[in-house]
C-alpha cells in the first residue's frame, strides 16, 4: 500500500481582525516533507500516527507538508493558494496511492473561500479519483458541509473539549483506514443538523456524560464505526455554520442516519446546559482575593487566542491593579512591540511601557506603568498534552506586585509550563489569569485550588442571538427558539 498524508489547518475567527499569512503559519508550524518532529501537533497526529502504522504494515507513507496556523482572522488567499497547492502538488507526485490521510481543522476560511476544507478535499478527490480512500481528523470547533461529505470516505473529529484525544482519533482513522483498505470494512457517513450552536466542554456535564454515552456506543456495536459531535464554531459566519451529528458506519446508511438524529436531538434537548457558569471581571477578581487556598484560576474565556481573539485584553489586569492585589500573575498578553522594547532595554532594566489592548474595541484600555524586566526567553514554548506550544518570543515583567507575561506569538494558556518557563512558579502564586476557554483546564485543573470561568469585555462574539452574523444560518438555536418545531 502506498499512503499520502499531510496536514493544513487553522480556526478562523470571521470577526477577528487579526489576518494569517504564510509567516503565521510558519510562527507555529511549517514542515515540508521529512521536517514533521516526531511530537504531533494538534492537527498532525494522522502523520506521526501513520509512521508507525505504515511501518508495523510494511506500507509506504508518503508525507506531504504539515502547517497549522494559531487560530486568527481570515486567513491570506494567495497563502492558502500556495499552500494547499503545495500539498496538491506533493499528491500528484506521490501517484499512484492507494489512501489519503490528512489532517484538518474544519473551520479555517480564507479570503474567496468560505469552504476551505471542502475545496482542499474536493481537488484531492479530483487527483485520486472516486475508488480510492479520502478520510482526515478534524477538529469539532468547525463546520461539516455537503461539500466535503460529497469529496471524503470518512471523517474522525476529536471528542474531548479540551482536546486531549487528539492522537487518541487519529489512531481510530487509522485503524478505520486500514480495516477499509485490507478490504473488512465500507465506512459511510450519516450526518444529523442539530441546528444550533453551543459551547460543549466535555470536563463537565451534561457533555462528559453524553461523551461517555457515544464512547460505549461505538465500543458495544460492531455497525457503529465512529461517532462524532460537530460543536460548531460561533466564531465562524459562514453558511453552513452549526452544530451537527455525524455516524460512520459500516456500510449501515439507515441505521446511521437514525442513530445520528436520535443522538442529535437528545444534544438538542439540552441546548444552554453545557457551558460553564461565568462571572465578569469585578466578581472574579473580588472572589480570588477572598480565597484561602491558592492558587486560584482566573480563565478569561473570552480573550482566547485558541478562538481567533489577539489575546491582548487587559480588562483583568486592570482589575487586578484597581484592587490593589499583590501576588498575581497573568499569563498572557500578547504585544510584539512591548516584547521588542523589554528585549532591548535587557533583563534588569526598569522602563516605562504602554502594552496591551491594541487590537479592537471591547479588550480594555492600554496599560501604563513603570515595569521591571526579569526575565527574557526568545521561541519560547509550553506544554500541550503530548505536543507542544509555541508562544515566540516572550518577556515576564512586574507591575505594582503583579507578575506579567508579554508574547509575541499569540497563543492560549494550555498549561503552567507557561508560567515556569518564564521564571515564575505557579505554585507560589496566590492568582493565575490565563486566557482559554476551556483547552487549559486538562493541565490546570491539576494545580488549582479553586477555577474561576470570568466574561471580561467583548473580544469575541459569545452571544450567537445578538452576533451580527451575514452568511451563517438563520434557523438555528439560539437565533430561534425551536427551529426543529417541537
């Protein structure tokens, strides 16, 4: 067997204001073939999986170009362009194949393109033609659309929110693709419009339960291939935008089709359960500081640059400050120029410094102060799960007892990693502020005495009833009360 693979990805936020060209992609990855590190990336797992299973199978993997983006805007067309034809090319050369595995976001958009993904995996089944095996891992923070069901065999979405099975499902396309390949299976797709749009983080429930539900599911009957939730990705105008439920099977349509509806609606059911209870800025911070055990989690969930936000809000530092609070520390915020200043005044240096909210209304106020500079990391990196995070060239300054960390590629808080790299011990530190919707809570919720979910400002359109959206769908929940006319 001869096997092509590669990886594009990005999450584009619509409203963000933050464009991607080929240097963002090259900031966090960029790995033509035989340049992809033996570590997965969150969208690269089919390629490191795929090594070994090709290896133990005595098959030929063939690797095209691995290039994630950190989510942002709209993504460069000639960016795309080059990229995705880079990867067309590479497939051209590598035929005859006999499967293409790939790894994809699903709600990347670029500018002319809403439908990325789709386009991508439309040309790909042009190359190879209608027999041979098209399937990729995607993430559920994206958009499932008639376009890429008509162009793939199968799809395998992660599960957990925060996404710690991402190796976890690209093993299950893996072993799906081979099953397929060595002739013992016939995977088909049935797919269910939930038609709303939510927040689901599988560390609580009513979603950790219905994980469980869909996990023993595929474990109890042989028919049932894979199941996936398609969370949606609010952030995203487009057309097809929402929440869906698919069902690969084997070779069992109907059944597929009537468990996806049944699973669906029971999702539906449940509509504004699954998102965790936030308080705003002045709560947040009013409750750390009366917290007796520490430290205490403040997520900023709206300020997420895993969302396509700039994560340079400053709502709760300002807090913070007005407070009078001592022993806190805020990781992140993301400012190039302040970065370039700090590096070049040098560790040690005290100096005035403007930093902060720059990139659109609702992040907040500039900060002004005079700052110590302690310490100073250039391609600085955390831990994610089994990859890791590159959050670029960073400083870690103090302002009135307050420990900060600047960085010049935008990143979300995954884990304390982020804090000790930059000379701070987390554990010493009365209040973390990070800023995540819920991807952190795998590594943090370790540490933490208390977490505390915060809506601070408006960097990010949270609220899908009041979002001016143009192109996404109109008849889904919470724009209508029940648009499946229960």
């Amino acid at each position: 067997m001869r096997i092509f693979t590669a990886a594009l990805a990005t999450e584009t936020n619509t409203f963000s204001p933050i464009c991607v060209d080929r240097r963002a992609f090259e900031a966090s990855l960029y790995a033509p073939p035989g340049l992809h590190p033996e570590t997965p990336t969150l969208c690269s797992a089919p390629i490191t999986v795929g090594r070994r299973i090709c290896i133990e199978k005595g098959w030929d993997l063939i690797e095209g170009t691995a290039a994630w983006a950190d989510p942002a805007g709209l993504v460069n067309r000639s960016t795309y362009e080059d990229l995705r034809d880079e990867v067309l090319t590479q497939l051209r050369a590598a035929m005859p194949v006999d499967a293409v595995v790939l790894g994809l976001h699903g709600a990347m958009v670029a500018a002319g393109y809403e439908d990325t993904e789709g386009d991508i995996l439309a040309r790909v089944r042009e190359i190879v033609g209608p027999d041979i095996l098209v399937c990729a891992e995607l993430d559920p923070h994206s958009h499932l659309t008639a376009k890429r069901l008509a162009a793939a065999d199968f799809f395998v979405y992660f599960k957990e929110f925060p996404h710690t099975d991402f190796v976890d499902r690209a093993e299950d396309l893996w072993r799906i693709a081979v099953d397929t390949l060595e002739g013992r299976l016939r995977p088909v797709m049935s797919v269910f419009d939930c038609r709303m749009i939510d927040v689901f983080p599988t560390s609580r429930d009513p979603m950790r339960s219905f994980v469980d539900k869909i996990t023993r599911l595929e474990k109890e009957d042989a028919d049932i291939l894979s199941i996936s939730v398609i969370h949606g990705f609010m952030a995203g105008d487009v057309p097809e935008m929402g929440t869906k439920m698919l069902v690969v099977t084997n070779d069992k349509p109907e059944k597929g089709e009537a468990l996806a509806r049944e699973l669906g609606l029971e999702l539906f059911s449940k509509r504004g359960t699954f998102i965790m209870p936030q308080i705003d800025e002045i709560e947040a911070v009013t409750r750390a500081t009366a917290a007796t055990t520490w430290p205490v989690v403040i997520a900023d969930v709206w300020d997420n640059p895993g969302g396509g936000t700039a994560g340079d809000a400053t709502v709760l530092l300002r807090e913070l400050l007005d407070q009078g609070v001592r022993g806190a520390a805020i990781g992140t915020i993301w400012d190039p120029m302040a970065v370039q200043i700090c590096m070049a005044a040098g560790e040690g240096a005290e100096i005035p410094l403007r930093f902060g909210a720059k990139s659109a209304p609702g992040t907040g106020n500039p900060i002004d102060g005079v700052v110590k500079v302690v310490k100073l990391v250039e391609n600085a990196e955390m831990q994610f799960g089994e990859s890791i995070a590159p959050f670029g060239d960073a400083v870690h300054v103090t302002l009135d007892g307050i420990d900060i960390i600047l960085n010049s590629t935008r990143a979300q808080s995954f884990d304390p990693s982020l804090f000790s790299v930059m000379g701070i011990d987390p554990m010493s530190k009365k209040i973390l502020v990070i800023k995540s919707t819920n991807h952190f809570y795998a590594s943090f919720s370790k540490i933490a005495a208390e977490i505390i979910y915060c809506s601070a400002g408006t960097p990010y359109p949270n609220n899908p009833a009041k979002t001016p959206y143009r192109r996404a769908p109109k008849n889904i929940w919470p724009m209508v009360a029940d648009p499946h006319g229960h």
